[in-house]
C-alpha cells in the first residue's frame, strides 16, 4: 500500500479530531498553540497558625495540634498549556522534491485534581498526560506523509471509547512559488 493509498483509507474510515495548519519559511521555526493556560503551585512553604487564645485542647488534640496548625502556602507556580502545540522548522532541499522537517507536535491534556498531604496540609494538584512527538525527516512535496502517532494510555477513564482511538499525525508539504500570489479571502 502507497503513502497516500494509506492515508485516503484512513481519512476514509477514521474520525477527524484535529487539523493544525503551519506555515513556515524555509530555514526558519514556526510555532502554533491552541491551549489554555493553567497556572499550578509548583513550589510550597509551610505555614505556622496559631491557636487561638482561651481554646481549651484535649489530651488526644494537644498530640495532633503541631500537625493541625501547620498549613501550606504555594509559593512559585509553574504554567501548564493543556491542549495542542505544534513547532516545525523546514528546509527546502535542492530541486524542491522534498522539505526537510524538524517538527515536535504535543498534546496534553488536564486528568484530574489528585489530593496530596492531610488535614490542614492537604491540597489539590492537578495531574496531566502528554502525548509528544519529536522527528527529522525528508517529505516528498505534495504527499501526504505519517509521522507517527499521538495515541492516549489506555485505560485512563478520560473517554469512554480510549481503546479503540488511536490519533495517527500526517503532515503534507507543500511549497508556494515565489511569484505566486496569495488566495483570496473567501466571502464564506
């Protein structure tokens, strides 16, 4: 089976989730970002409280009061980019048959609020999967080509059809003649 008889059968019996559109000149890197920003606490202080005058403790609170009265304050915070990021850099190679691509496409995805520590100290960190491609390769001009793919762990409970999904990543490049004019807008 040819590359593109490969990938017209998967167009055909696949699903559609995501198209990410780059351009880039040659020798240059290209960077697209579709994601949102999530700010997390990356770093934490522990924090004294103390207790408050004419509170009387029993035998079994005075114990756990060291522990009862500590509390964490995030300190620094780290940003994570849930959602698609795609970087390429492209070489047009001699006689422009091929187009040298360094490309790295990543996909990350927020999971879940894990809790962490216990009474006062107890605090929620969000948890996160990535999928993350990095690959060099020549591609013919005009072809569509697979890269590899970007499928999610199995069984992690995030959709109910996981098993079954496997994201396979294409790339078809292309090249526009320096004398050619750009595409009018569509009125659409």
């Amino acid at each position: 089976m040819t590359r593109e008889e490969f990938y017209k059968e998967v167009v055909k019996t696949g699903n559609l989730e995501r198209l990410l559109v780059l351009r880039t000149k040659s020798g240059q890197r290209a960077v697209m970002e579709n994601v949102s920003e999530l700010k997390c606490p990356a770093e934490f202080n522990l924090s004294q409280q103390p207790i408050p005058q004419g509170v009387e403790l029993t035998e079994k609170d005075r114990k756990n009061v060291a522990a009862d009265s500590v509390s964490l304050v995030p300190m620094s915070f780290e940003r994570r980019d849930p959602g698609d990021i795609l970087e390429a850099e492209s070489t047009l190679l001699t006689g422009a048959e091929a187009v040298n691509l360094k490309i790295t496409v990543s996909h990350v995805t927020f999971t879940k609020k894990e809790k962490w520590g216990k009474a006062t100290v107890e605090f929620e960190q969000p948890q996160f999967e990535t999928q993350k491609l990095t690959t060099d390769f020549d591609a013919p001009v005009g072809s569509p080509c697979l890269i590899g793919t970007l499928s999610p762990p199995f069984g992690n409970g995030l959709a109910v059809r996981t098993e079954q999904n496997v994201w396979f990543c294409f790339i078809t490049a292309t090249v526009q003649k320096k004398d050619a004019k750009p595409r009018e807008k569509s009125a659409r």
